[in-house]
C-alpha cells in the first residue's frame, strides 16, 4: 500500500493523463471503425463517451486502491490537433469504510490522502504515450489551485515495510508504478498542502508554487546529484506557512520560502517560534516551571543543500546557512511549583535530537542576533532579565544524524557581542556529540568592565542586593557541565565593592526596601571589598552548581555564573532568589 500512495500523491497528475489517454485513445479507435466500412452504424460522439471514461477511471481507481480511494471530476477537454486535454475540478477522496477493513486486514497505508484540482492542463499527448502507459512522455502539465492534505497515522503493522523503503531510492519506490516518465514543463500555481498528525497536529503550506522543467524519471536518474527531484532545473515558493506543537502552546510560522533547488540555494523570510497568548496566559497553562520562549528570525538563507538527500534520504544536508537579526527570548516563572523531571533533556543537541527530520548543517553564522534570559523572582517580586545583544558568530558541526554526529564529535560555537547592551562579550561553547544525552559541555565568556548601575539591574531583581559602589574591571568565566551539574572557574575583578541587601515590601508592592544594618556588617565583616585585595594575587573561585530540573540551558549557565559571583564577593547563595 505504501508504493501506491506515491502515484497516487504526485498530484492525480499520471492517474489524470490516464483519463484523457483513454478518453482520446477511443476516439481514435471509434474513427477507425468508422473508415473501415460505411456499413457500421456511427460511432457514439466524444461528448456521450465521457460519463462512461469518467466511470471507468473511477473504477480503475478503486480497485488500484484495494477501495480506498474514489475520484471524481467534472469534465474533459480534449484537443486531438493540438495534443491537449484539460481536465476540470478533479477529486480524490478516501472511502472510511474502506480504510477501516484495510486497517482490519493490516493493510491500511500511513499516509491518506485528499486531493482536489481545479484544473489540469495537459499538453504533448501522442500515439507512444497510448500504447505503452508505464512509460509516460509529455510535453507539459500545468496544475492550478491543488488543494493535497496527508493524514499520517504511522501503523505498527508497516513498520518492516518502512525501515525497507529508508535506503530506497524515489525511484525504487515508484517502480512499481511506472517504468519511466519524462516531461519537459511542470507548473504547480497555489498549491494548499495540509499534514495532518496524531493529536490533531496540523501543518499548512499555503500559496505553493512550482516550477520544474526537464523532469526525467528512470533508472538512469535515480542516482544523478546534478538533478533535483529528478529535473535539471527547479524553483519553488510558498508563503504563510503555520503549524502548531503538540502541546498547543507554541505557533510555528514562515512568512514566505524561495527555494532555487538548480542553484541550491533557500531564502526564509519572517520565520517565528512563538508562544500562544501573553506571558500571563501561557503560565496559566503550566502545572510546573517550564520555559517561555519566542523565537524570530527574519531572515535565513541556506547554501549548498544536497536537494538528492532531501529527495531520497529525507535529510536536511547544507554547507551553510546564515541567520539575521534573530532573536530569542526565554522566560521563566519561579512562582510555579518545580517538576522531578522538568527539562532534564533539553540542551541544544538534545533539542535538535527531537527534531523529526534528519539534519546536518556545516557551518551556521549568526549576525546581530539577540538573546536574552528572564525569570520573574517570587522573592523580590520582580522580573530579572540578562541580556547578550549584537552576537555575531560561527556555530558548527550541527547534526542530529548519529553517524554525521559521531564523526563531528563536537558541536562548537564562537561567539562576540554585547552584555547587557554595554559591554563587551566573547564566548566559546563546545557540545560533546559522543555524550549527548548526558548533556557534557563547556564554555568559556569573558567581559570587559561592567558599570554597577548595570549590574544593579541583575542583582536587585534576581539577587536581592542593590551594589552602592563598585566596578567590576574585568571577569571570566569557566564552565563545564552535564545534565545534572556544573563545575565553575570564575575570575571577576572588581574594586570599592559595597552592597545593600534588598527584601520586598508585604503583599503585592513590588517596591523592596532596604536592610540596612544588615548591610553594614554584611559590608564590614563578609563581603570581599576587592578582588585582588590589598596586594594580593586575584581570588578564582571553583565552586559547583547543581542544577534544578525546570532549568533550561541558559537558566543553567546564568546560575552557574550567579554561584561563582556569590563566592567571589562572599555572599551565601541564599541572595541567588528562589530556583
């Protein structure tokens, strides 16, 4: 069943040329007839043929598909002169009662499918394409207003019979339909494609237009890397594409694709992760601490992606792809209670690992991107958020293929911009691809001097403390980490250090006030006022952090960073805020 759904998704394109093969093919039959002897009474006209070929094809398709599948379409055009044929709102529709006896028999395919044309425009029809129907040879086909959507409810039943097909070629799938097919034009003009999964997941392709030329299909092709979905030349485009997660709180959407397949190029624009409803409204959702993330990416080109994996191997293979002024933002609500499990496996390779389709990009640059971190602190009642603006960078060796990930062996990333929109940042990271699913990285940041009013607007909300005086002149940070914990190496130097604890009012006043006898003995007996001090050598801290198992990647790297801080300026990590 599954290698009869191929024919039968390439757009009713073949099963429709087949209609009007047989509808000209008795037409040419009938004159014949009517040549050979005066004495045969007149043949029927073309025009009361067509309910009978209309009927036969529906037949045809009926039984082709074990009965799943009926078609209908309102009409014919032929034009023997001109080797042409239209054909006009076209329609295939599975049968229920069909598809629940095949499920009974196990032989349901994963894929059904609903497939409305508004007209087909067949043009190149000739004597060869009538005799031998497993070979098609057409001149062009022009689609208008397909409307194709694909309910994919994978059966256990056909799981052999889809880990076969993995290292098939497109062709070796479809040479049970035809031996060959060549047509020089095709033209897909708003196009609708609708994917439909389980829990009611749904993904819409909106305003899709094609164009291929020189489309050849045999065995010859099915290796040749310098065509795209066996053509020598294709563009395709689509814009509003949406989709929504599982869990209903995210929006996936794409404003528009340009995709130039010969030149192997892709051009996204205005492409967005975002979360449904307001900060407020998502929480509202959570049972637990989760994070909150909106993502935008307004611009993403891709270069050198093999279309010939993409087509036969289903994986996203490109030399480069290049991001534009993206942003992403991640929230998280300390008020909510924490999980046992939360996010234990969401790190980036781990993220990418629980993407469904196969990737491996070489290189992604970064420019002007911003990222920033926030949480909203029950204990001070405030949102904190930190902030690293203008990244420009390299990540590479990006792949969730096991075997393209074994050989990279890491993930690494270089990365300078901003901190807090002032200061100046570089950082390294590196992901252990070998041990990703413990999560093992490293990373390494450096920031040049940092003004204390900057860092007031960290420490006040998130730390509890308001910095009086006080400049940081210089930090580093080290850190390597897995799943559960981290080991930290920081050096932060900084002189004149004087800090005034920080406790919220009652209720819903979201003003603090502040501690100030604490202060002064915390300031006179605890904090480390300098670093170096006096005339000593710099304190580097190495110190751990566990971490929480609502806390993302970057909610995890800023505590890490917040638990050297503590130690360095002798503070207890209490003044870290509730995790």
């Amino acid at each position: 069943m599954r290698k009869k759904r191929f024919a039968l998704y390439a757009l009713i394109i073949i099963v429709l040329a087949t209609a009007a093969f047989i509808f000209i093919r008795s037409r040419l039959l009938n004159t014949t007839k009517t040549n050979a002897s005066s004495t045969i009474q007149n043949p029927t006209s073309p025009i009361d043929l067509r309910p009978a070929i209309i009927a036969k094809l529906q037949s045809l398709i009926k039984t082709g598909s074990d009965g799943l599948y009926n078609l209908s379409m309102q009409e014919i055009e032929p034009d023997i002169v001109a080797s042409t044929v239209d054909i006009i709102n076209a329609k295939l529709t599975p049968d229920s009662l069909a598809l629940k006896h095949l499920d009974s028999l196990q032989q349901a395919p994963d894929d059904v499918y609903t497939i409305s044309v508004d007209t087909l425009h067949i043009t190149g029809i000739n004597i060869d394409d009538l005799l031998h129907t497993s070979d098609i040879r057409l001149d062009s086909i022009t689609v208008s207003k397909p409307v194709i959507t694909c309910d994919h409810q994978p059966k256990p039943y056909n799981r052999l019979q889809r880990a076969k097909e993995q290292d098939e070629t497109l062709y070796q799938k479809l040479a049970g339909q035809i031996k060959s097919a060549v047509i020089q034009s095709i033209i897909v003009r708003k196009c609708t494609y609708i994917s439909k999964q389980k829990g009611n997941k749904q993904k819409i392709f909106n305003d899709v237009t094609m164009q291929a030329s020189h489309l050849q299909i045999d065995s010859s092709t099915q290796y040749d890397k310098q065509r795209v979905f066996f053509s020598k030349q294709v563009n395709i485009s689509c814009n509003n594409f949406m989709s929504r997660t599982a869990d209903s709180l995210y929006f996936f959407k794409i404003g528009s694709i340009q995709i130039d397949a010969t030149q192997r190029s892709l051009a996204a624009q205005q492409v967005a992760y975002i979360p449904r409803g307001s900060k407020s409204q998502f929480e509202k959702r959570l049972q637990y601490q989760d994070n909150r993330f909106n993502m935008q990416f307004p611009k993403i080109i891709a270069r050198n992606i093999d279309w010939w994996a993409l087509t036969n191997n289903e994986s996203f293979t490109t030399d480069e792809v290049e991001l534009y002024n993206a942003t992403i933002e991640d929230y998280v609500d300390r008020r909510l209670p924490e999980t046992g499990t939360g996010n234990i496996r969401d790190f980036p390779p781990q993220l990418l690992m629980e993407v469904p389709v196969k990737m491996n990009i070489k290189t992604l640059r970064l420019h002007k991107m911003n990222l920033s971190y926030e949480e909203f602190n029950p204990s001070s009642n405030k949102n904190g958020t930190i902030s690293f603006n203008n990244i420009d960078g390299t990540i590479s060796n990006i792949s969730n293929i096991p075997a393209v990930m074994s050989k990279y062996a890491y993930t690494k990333a270089t990365l300078k911009g901003l901190f807090m929109n002032s200061v100046l940042l570089t950082s390294n990271f590196s992901f252990d691809l070998k041990k990703s699913s413990t999560g093992n990285f490293s990373m390494q940041m450096n920031v040049d001097s940092i003004d204390k009013d900057v860092l007031n607007s960290i420490a006040e909300p998130l730390g509890l403390f308001t910095i009086k005086t006080g400049k940081v002149t210089k930090a580093g940070v080290k850190i390597k980490g897995d799943n559960y914990k981290s080991e930290v190496n920081l050096l932060m130097l900084y002189n004149d250090l004087h800090l005034i604890p920080l406790k919220k009012n009652e209720g819903n006043d979201t003003s603090m006030h502040k501690k100030t006898v604490i202060g002064f003995f915390a300031n006179t007996f605890i904090i480390k006022n300098n670093n170096p001090a006096h005339d000593n050598d710099p304190r580097i801290i190495n110190t751990n952090a566990n971490r929480s198992p609502s806390e993302a990647f970057f909610g995890f790297i800023w505590k890490s960073i917040l638990t050297g801080i503590l130690k360095t300026i002798g503070l207890p990590e209490k003044f870290g805020g509730k995790r």
